[in-house]
C-alpha cells in the first residue's frame, strides 16, 4: 500500500487482512482505494498517467490492488460514456428498477435534445406548449410523390406526454363525417405547422366532442393549404 502512496499522494489506498478462525483458511487480503471526491478531471488524468499507464507501477503492486484502482479509475458505463472521461452525476435511487427508469428517462430526454437540435422535430420547436384546443394545420411529406405534400386541419383533442413516444390527436370534420389522426409529436413526416387559433379549454382532453354532432368537430376545410402557397411555390419549396 505504500508504494501508491509515494507515486500519487492524492490517493491512498488501504489494506485490510481478514484472517480467519480455521487455521486451514487463508487470511484474505481486501484493498480500497480512496480518491479525494472534489478531484477535478486534470488530477484524475493525472492519476492515471502515474499508475493506470505506468506499467512499472502497476507492477509493483498485487493484483488484488491493481484491479481496485483500474475499477476506481475506470468509468463503468464504457462505451456508452468516454473510458476515462468525466463521468455523468446521477441521482441516487432506491433499487436497481428505479435507476434503470431514471437511466432511460434520461436517455429519452438526451434523444429529444438531439431531434430538437437537428430540426427533425417541427412542432417540439414551433409549438412547444401545444395542447387541447388548438386549431392547426400540418403540412405532412406525401409517401407517393416526394413533389407534392400532404394537408391536414383540425383542433388538437388529446395529448399523451411519453418522451419522444408523445402523440397528439387532431380531429376535424370530413364530408359531414368526424375524423381523428394520431400524430406522433416528434414525427419526422411532419414539415410544418401552424398555429391558426388557440380556444381555451376547461378539460385537459376534449374527448366529450365524439358523442356530439358532427357541427361541433367542423373546425374549417381539411385539406385547405395556405392562401398565399400555389402549387408551384409548393413544388419549389419541396
């Protein structure tokens, strides 16, 4: 252990023996490596350098220690984060089912970011508050002919709020006919949105609109496209 300690002293490491009641049983030999907490990532680096990738060092010392301090100085979520990187701060939780939830909400959060950023996601962008009660129109990319996009209006009914699984339900009327889609919100076939009106609602899902007439879920032409957008601006915007 005092080998350590004169190569790096900002970490210590300690041994314990645990000898053992039977004579025909070996004393067991338990090594802990303390590194000071608040160590920024240049002492770490620099830990390192003198024990991790000094291999007369890491010679001199048993192999019990030697795999202590490679633990301690190695970040155990490689590769999914840098091999000797900072390493993230998560929060403590009770069990191995919370941290594995916690792990993955925030996997999902980092994934959101990134199509926000990229721009795939419109409406997490251009609506961030979108909720009941909004009139919209969406300009959605058209499968059959890349030249040619897709319209759809309606007002917003239901949002579920499930990361990037979030979905929204828009609900208009066609040919005297009620119609819901279900939208994903961080949808890549969706180009654009648009805003056309915000009523205010009591309910936070306006689901009481399918058991009324038809009249009350006719929010305007469907498939209607912007005043201003002909065909052919259409095409050369595409």
């Amino acid at each position: 252990g005092c080998s350590l300690s004169k190569h790096v002293p900002a970490v210590r490491i300690t041994e314990k023996v645990r000898e053992r009641e039977h004579p025909a049983v070996r004393p067991v030999k338990r090594y802990r490596v303390h590194i000071p907490l608040n160590a920024t990532q240049e002492e770490l680096d620099a830990i390192r350098e003198r024990t991790l990738f000094n291999p007369t060092f890491m010679m001199s010392i048993g192999p019990a220690a030697r795999q202590m301090l490679t633990r301690k100085l190695t970040n155990r979520s490689y590769p999914y984060e840098e091999k000797f990187g900072p390493r993230m701060i998560y929060q403590r939780r009770r069990n191995a089912q919370h941290r594995a939830r916690a792990l993955l909400r925030r996997l999902n959060e980092e994934e959101a970011t990134a199509m926000k950023e990229s721009g795939r996601a419109v409406i997490p962008n251009k609506i961030p508050d979108l909720q009941a009660g909004d009139v919209i129109r969406l300009r959605l990319r058209n499968p059959n002919n890349s030249e040619v996009d897709l319209w759809f209006t309606g007002m917003v009914i239901a949002r579920r709020n499930s990361g990037t699984s979030s979905t929204f339900v828009v609900r208009n009327a066609v040919d005297g006919v009620a119609v819901e889609r279900l939208f994903p919100l961080y949808s890549p076939t969706i180009k654009d949105v648009e805003l056309l009106e915000r009523r205010k609602q009591r309910l936070r899902k306006l689901l009481f609109l399918r058991r009324r007439d038809v009249d009350r879920s006719n929010f305007g032409d469907t498939l209607a496209r912007p005043a201003n957008l002909t065909y052919s601006a259409q095409k050369k915007k595409a």
